[in-house]
C-alpha cells in the first residue's frame, strides 16, 4: 500500500476502547475494535472477553474461541489477524457512534470521492447510507478522517434516533471470501485524511492456523 495514499489522519492509536483517531480540528474519534460475527444479520457471534492495547497495537481473545491482533505497519496501515475462529463466523464488523451533541454541530459524510452529505440534526431514515467503497470519511469542524480499505467492503451508516437511541452509527463489515468460514485471516485497512487518495488493492489472506509471533 503506497504511503502517499495512506497519510495518517493525525495520530492514530490502540487505547483500551478502541483505535483513537486525532483529526486536529476534527475532534477524538474512537473505532470499536473488531467483532466476530455469524451469517446471521442480528449481531450474534463470539464474545469479546480480553482487550490489550499497546498504542501501536492492541490484541484481543473471544469466547468460545478466537483470537485478534491489530498492528501499526511501517506503511501507517493497520493489520488486523484473526486466527482460531469458530464456525459459523464469516465476517467481523468495527464502527463507531457519532453522538447526539457532535450531530448537532454537525457532521458529514463521504463515499469514495463523492460530494459531502450532511447528517441529519433530526431523525430522518435508518439507512443515511450502504454501499460497498473504497474510502468512506466522516468530518467535522471542517476536518475528519477516511477509512481506507484495500478491497470494496460493506459500509453502513444508519441513523439510530429512529429507534429510539441518541446516535447515529457508522458500522464496517468485512466478509471473509465467498462468506465462507475459514480459521484463520489477515486484512488491512488505512485511516487518512478526507481528500487521501485511494489505496493500492491488497486481497485479504487466509492462511493455515498458526499463531502469529508479535
């Protein structure tokens, strides 16, 4: 993945709630770390039970089974490996809630190199926005970030006022290939400015189970 493409948004970091990102003007905005999850679209599948950031990485254990480290490459691209993973999980998710006081001094959103949208200060629909880019980026005060990702992935943005709650969520799903369980998966994604350029595709790997030596 070129550098160029992947310029960090600020400083990028693992804490114990998830990646923090610093974008300046833009605020401190904090990534969930990465669920494992079933085919089934309910949000079911391991539980998260240990969580341990170092700032350049982080790795976190699941119950029944499962294990996930996330690292700072030299590139500013971050590695996420996924190994022992029980069936039936095909895919994890990582997001981020926009809360209700941000909304209302306002925020936008972007997909790929489209035009900005606005976020309603109001509920309006559930679904603000899905698709699958390359670049999705939220901004605020005038600066933000860009998730960079190496292949096409599904990207929801749902508005969650509707159903009662104070947020609006930003949700990341990354299938593994053919939506097929497999027991072992590295993927990398980048976060970059808004106006950072698309970065080179790189497939994700599945590889045989071994346990990565950090």
């Amino acid at each position: 993945m070129a550098v160029a493409a992947t310029a960090p948004a600020a400083d990028t970091r693992c804490t114990d709630k998830g990646l923090s990102i610093d974008a300046g003007d833009g605020g401190v905005w904090t990534l969930s770390y990465p669920r494992l999850l079933d085919p089934v679209d309910k949000g079911s599948g391991p539980e998260q039970i240990t969580v341990k950031p170092d700032g350049s990485g982080a790795s976190m254990t699941y119950a029944p089974s499962g294990q996930l480290t996330i690292d700072q490459q030299r590139d500013g691209s971050w590695l996420v490996h996924v190994w022992d993973i029980p069936e039936p999980v095909v895919k994890f998710s990582f997001g981020y809630r926009i809360a209700p006081e941000r909304i209302a001094q306002g925020v936008s959103w972007s997909a790929d190199d489209a035009a900005a949208q606005d976020v309603p200060k109001t509920k309006d629909q559930v679904h603000l926005y899905q698709g699958n880019p390359r670049k999705f980026s939220l901004l605020y005060n005038g600066a933000g970030f860009a998730l960079l990702y190496p292949i096409k992935t599904w990207t929801v943005l749902d508005d969650q006022r509707v159903w009662g709650k104070d947020f609006v969520g930003l949700g990341c799903i990354y299938y593994f290939p053919n939506k097929k369980h497999v027991p072992e998966i590295s993927w990398t994604f980048s976060v970059g400015k808004p106006d950072a350029a698309m970065p080179a595709t790189r497939p994700a790997m599945v590889m045989p189970t071994t346990q990565p030596t950090k």
